[in-house]
C-alpha cells in the first residue's frame, strides 16, 4: 500500500515517521476559510469543520492521482485547530493577534481538534481527536512568556498562535489527551487505522 501524507507540514511529517518512514508528501490547495465557513454556516460544530477539511486535503490528493495509482494509496487528510468556547482560533494575522489569542487563551482550558480522513479506494475513514489543554494563569509572568514569545517567529503559522513542541511550551499548565495531536497529527489513532487498512488488504 502506497501511503500519502497530504501535507506540507514538517511537523506533521516528523510525526507520521513516528508511524512509518515509509510514505511520500503530496498536498493540494483547498479553500479552507470557504469550508470553514460553510460548515458553520449549516450548524456544524468545530469538530464538523476538522473532519470536513481533513476530507477535502485528502480528496484533493487522490483526484490528482490517476485511476492506477489510486487503487495501491491510502491518502492522509489532516487539519488541526485550536477552539475556545466556541471560537476556531486561526493562524495570527499579526503580532496584535497573536496577543489577543495567547491572553485569551491564559488561565482556562481549551481545546485542540485534529480531524483526520483516511482515503483509499474502497474505503473513507475519518476520526476526530480532542485534546485539552490549560495555559497559565495571566499573571506578570505569563504575560511576560507572552510578549517574548510574540517576538519570535513561531506563532504566526500556528492555529492558536502556538506551537507546544516550541517556545509555546512554556506558556501551557498541563495536557489531557494525546499530546501528538496538539502538535499536529494523532499518531496512535492514525497507526491504529492504517494497521486496519493493512490487514484487510
């Protein structure tokens, strides 16, 4: 089985390596802010949004391949979002941004959602896997870990204007639930669903 990451995430491939080193790197460009906006726009929660745009990363890579090559792939569609409350917290535009959303964020619990989609031929897996992460209380030293943290370059190509395996680390109090999947792609869901793939076929 020829196995895709659709993706161009390092971190997400760093993570699939933890599962094989055997796969390749394709992606396809999707609208996600229309995906987005459609699936809230009928009803559908923050967990709607990831599976729906995990699909379409996946659909995308598959279409593209031709009708031979698609009977031998297992295409991964994966998208990961930080929410809080009910807000699907985006990359930062900007330095003011990333503060706003690292301030929200401190002293409280939110979440962090990976969809995934598996895509095969015969077959569309999709999964979703929730994590819970609590930042630090917003005292003076948070928001000091804040603004150092706003003037590097990290937080500006991560949803939630973080990344917990960098310098964003420091400004989380504790993890319940598959730490893989805040940094991008949960590797023992993932592993268990491609084992399945291998033994049917």
């Amino acid at each position: 089985m020829r196995i895709i990451l659709a993706s161009k995430s390092p971190r997400r491939k760093e993570l699939m390596e933890l599962i094989t080193p055997d796969f390749e790197i394709m992606s396809e460009e999707v609208d996600e802010r229309g995906i987005e906006q459609k699936v809230r726009r009928n009803g559908g929660s923050p967990s709607d949004v990831q599976i729906e745009l995990a699909r379409a990363k996946a659909n995308a890579v598959f279409d593209a391949l031709d009708h031979n090559a698609q009977e031998d792939a297992a295409v991964i569609g994966s998208d990961t979002s930080v929410v809080c409350g009910d807000e699907i917290l985006g990359k930062p535009a900007d330095k003011e941004d990333a503060r706003r959303m690292l301030t929200m964020l401190s002293g409280r619990t939110h979440e962090v959602i990976s969809g995934v989609c598996v895509k095969t031929a015969k077959s569309e897996e999709t999964f979703v896997e929730i994590t819970k992460v609590k930042f630090g209380a917003l005292d003076d030293y948070q928001k000091q870990l804040i603004e150092r943290y706003i003037n590097t370059d990290e937080p500006y190509d991560k949803a939630g204007a973080y990344g917990i395996q960098q310098g964003g680390a420091l400004l989380v109090e504790t993890v319940e639930g598959d730490y893989f999947s805040v940094v991008g792609l949960p590797v023992r869901k993932l592993s268990q669903v491609l084992g399945q793939l291998n033994e049917g076929a």
